[in-house]
C-alpha cells in the first residue's frame, strides 16, 4: 500500500505547529505582572485627564474607547498571529468566551493577549495524523484565541448620587464573571500561561467612594484581579442652572 502524503499541506502544519512549540518553549508572552501595571498607570493618567477635563467622559463606553487609545500602542501590532502569514495586535473589545457549560456567555470589555495565540483559519487545537497535526475546525465566532490574557472590566456611574448598593452588586457581578474565566482559561491550558483582571470604576462624582472602598477591601484576597477606583470629583452644589446669575453678582 502507497501512502498518500500532500507535502504542500504538510509544510504549511508543520511550520505552524512547531511555531506552537517554539512560542510554548520560549514563554513568550505579553500576559505578564509588568503589563497590568502598565495598564494601571493608565487608568491613573486617565483619571488625572479625567479631573482636569469633566466631560471627557460622558458614557461607559467613552471609558472604554479612552482606555483602549492608552493602552493599544503598549502592546505588539501588526504581530504574526498563529498562522504566520496573518497579522494582528494585542488588544481587542468584546470578545465572546465560552462559559463551564460551553456556551459564549463570557465577554469582558476589553482583552489583552498574545497574537500569536489569535488564529483566523482554524482552531489552535489539533489532533495529531500521520501526515502531521490536523487542526480542528473554527467554531461560531470564526476565530479562536489560546494561551493566558489580561481581562479589564469597566464601569462608569454618571448619577448625581454617586455609588450605591445596587451598583455594587453589578461590579460584583463583573468581579465573578473575571474570576470564572480566569478558571476555565488557566484549566484548559493546564496552568501553563497566566490569566489577570483588571475591575476599575470611574465616578462622575466622588459619592460614594466609601461604599467602593468597602467593595474592594472585600475582594483583596482574589489573587491577580486588581480593582481601580477613579473620580472626575465633579460637585453639582457649586453649578446653577442659571446662566446669568454671575451678572448679577457683578451689578
């Protein structure tokens, strides 16, 4: 019996796969302890920028896109992804993970990762055949991402009042929801790459800063989630809404 070998396709998974080696070997990765703190000083800058400019940010997705502006050029663009033809960069938004049930009801705001985990053509995972490693199919997101990952969580309270109770149990919601994936990626890739939160909370006001406070001293004791607290100190008792009255002042 001839055995039937497509050496085209047998060049192109081998490079790939042992480009997986290679990366695996070396632990090459921007999912480190330096990276989220390079993150958190960015969180701090946008909340210096955010004290000195009060209507910079206006909705949480205002706080998003500004993260995302400070932090996109920290990280490698225009990398090669797992396939090497293929370019991409480090940090993404909304991206869909799969739950403990295999469902993708697990997305964070913002993501940082290492792109030569991002595969476009076909899943990172393959099953190993005579002519080389086989790739499995890509799922319903038509992309796949592997290894370790920093997930960032953001949250915005625009009220006069500031932060309450009821905000609290959504920010402990996100708390969870980055402990659980935190589990199933560090589980599937057998603890071999790390994965980070990151919570952060910016307050129009500085309202309830006592209650966060309260919040984040509950969850001290979650190892790599870190949780930031920023303030635009606006105080609504020293605005009118009546434009003229400094007039009168002067008459």
């Amino acid at each position: 019996m001839c055995l039937y070998v497509n050496k085209k396709f047998f060049a192109k998974a081998r490079v790939n796969f042992y480009k997986f080696i290679k990366n695996y070997l070396m632990n090459t990765t921007n999912v480190t302890v330096e990276s989220v703190n390079l993150i958190l000083q960015k969180l701090q800058e946008l909340q210096v920028t955010y004290n000195q400019n009060k209507a910079l940010i206006l909705t949480e997705d205002d706080l998003k896109c500004q993260l995302f502006r400070l932090i996109y050029d920290l990280f490698p663009r225009n990398s090669e992804t797992f396939n090497p033809e293929i370019t991409g960069c480090s940090v993404h938004s909304e991206i869909k993970f799969f739950d403990e049930l295999g469902k993708l009801t697990l997305r964070p705001d913002l993501i940082v990762i290492d792109p030569g985990n991002i595969s476009i053509f076909h899943s990172t995972e393959f099953t190993m055949k005579r002519s080389g490693p086989e790739y499995n199919r890509l799922g319903s997101i038509n992309f796949t991402i592997a290894g370790g990952a920093i997930l960032i969580e953001l949250k915005f309270c625009r009220n006069r009042s500031g932060i309450n109770q009821t905000d609290i149990i959504d920010y402990q919601s996100d708390i969870d929801k980055i402990q659980r994936l935190k589990s199933i990626i560090e589980s599937n890739n057998f603890g071999q790459e790390k994965v980070y939160g990151i919570f952060a909370a910016f307050n129009k006001t500085n309202n309830g800063e006592a209650i966060f406070e309260d919040f984040k001293s509950r969850n001290s004791d979650r190892e790599d989630i870190h949780i930031f607290y920023g303030s635009g100190n606006v105080d609504f008792s020293t605005n009118s809404r009546r434009p003229y009255d400094f007039i009168d002042e002067e008459l």
